[in-house]
C-alpha cells in the first residue's frame, strides 16, 4: 500500500531524498492546476507549463527544510504560498516587458476556504456536493479520504479532463470564482463558461461513478 503524506514527510524530515520526491510526486498534478489556472491564457501562451511547474518543485525542494507543518492541510498550504510567489514573480516580470492588459493572477497564497461554490451560479454549496463525491469515490472513505485533503484529491481526478474542462472545474470548485469571473480570466462568456462546467462535470462524475465505487448521486446544478 503507497504511503500517505505524513508518512513521506516524516522519511522527508529524517534526509530521506527519495521520499521528497515521492511526497512532490504526490501533489504534481495539485501544483499543475494552481499553476495553470493562476498563469492564465496569455502568460500561458508565452511560458511552457511543464517548465513553470518544475521551477516549482525546484523550490519546493531547496525550501523545504523550511517547513514547520505536521498535516496536509499546512502542506498544501505552503506549496501554495510558494506557486503564488513564483506566479507573481512571473507576473512582475512579463508586465515590465510587456505591458499589454493581462489577466491579474489569483492571490494564491490567500488562505483556501473550502468549494467556493462561484457566488451562486450553481446552487449554494455546489463546491461542497463535489468534494462530498469525491470523498465518497475512494475505495475507503474513512480511511483514505478523511485523511486527504480533497482539493488535492480533485487535482488528481481533473488530471484526466480535457484542459479547457479541468480549468474551469478548478476556478469554480477551487478557488470559488463566478462564472463571470471565469469568463474574463479565460476569454469566454459567462455562458461559454458554465457551458464548459456543465460539459466537465458531466464528464468528471462519469469517471467517479464507475467500478468499484458503484452509483453515486451527483447534484449538476440549476439548469440556465
């Protein structure tokens, strides 16, 4: 059975460079979506993703001796902080060289809440429904999820949607953007936006509901 995360992170603390890596290994799709979603179209049509998201862990790494928390929860936390310093860092720099109206970057050190749930757009509590699923799709609940935070947990079910899906999944669902607000950060209109949540999330429940986790109930949201 894989190790969890503070079983990694205390072989990381001991010197354990293999287990570092594994414990990076374990949050890369988490660190590809904050990266992703926070470098938005245009910064992303002039850097390589791949690149940014190796820098990242670059960081991760020569900082982590740094690093004081004992649970996920502060380690999710802190890589954030980081992703969020090397985005604006990046964001700095490419606004000197060309100011050209981009999309401001999400604070991404601001503490997460949880589901935002978009202002409304879905229902309230539709981050929490998904989450909830989530949850309800490992093997073993109470003994997997519970001792996982779900939005890294919802980093690893994204990493098989198409990107345009994926991305706007996370805006919604991780960092509570309205569909509004997803609209301008990736060119779209509101409706184009809730239209690609509708399609991702149709397409994220087919993937959850499947053997061995069986029928799950999954609330889409409001029609509209």
């Amino acid at each position: 059975m894989a190790e969890g995360p503070i079983e990694l992170l205390a072989r990381a603390r001991a010197g354990e460079a293999e287990a570092l890596g594994e414990l990076c290994a374990l949050y890369r799709n988490y660190l590809r979506m904050v990266v992703r979603t926070g470098l938005g179209p245009r910064l992303r049509e002039r850097l390589e993703l791949s690149d940014v998201v190796q820098e990242a862990l670059v960081e991760v790494v020569r900082q982590f001796p740094q690093f004081t928390g004992q649970n996920e929860a502060a380690l999710v936390g802190w890589l954030r902080r980081l992703v969020g310093q090397k985005l604006a860092d990046l964001g700095r720099y490419h606004s000197r060289t060309k100011r050209a109206g981009g999309v401001a970057p999400v604070p991404l050190d601001a503490p997460w809440e949880g589901g935002g749930g978009g202002g409304g757009d879905a229902g309230e509590g539709g981050g929490g429904r998904l989450l909830d699923v989530l949850a309800l799709s490992q093997t073993s609940p109470s003994e997997v999820a519970s001792r996982r935070e779900l939005i890294v947990l919802l980093a690893d079910a994204l990493a098989g949607l198409p990107v345009a899906e994926a991305d706007v999944l996370w805006l919604y669902h991780a960092e509570g953007l309205s569909f509004e607000a997803i609209g301008e950060r990736t060119g779209v209109t509101r409706k184009s936006a809730r239209g690609v949540w509708a399609r991702g999330l149709k397409r994220l429940k087919r993937s959850l509901e499947g053997p061995p986790g069986g029928t799950l109930k999954y609330d889409d949201g409001p029609a509209g």
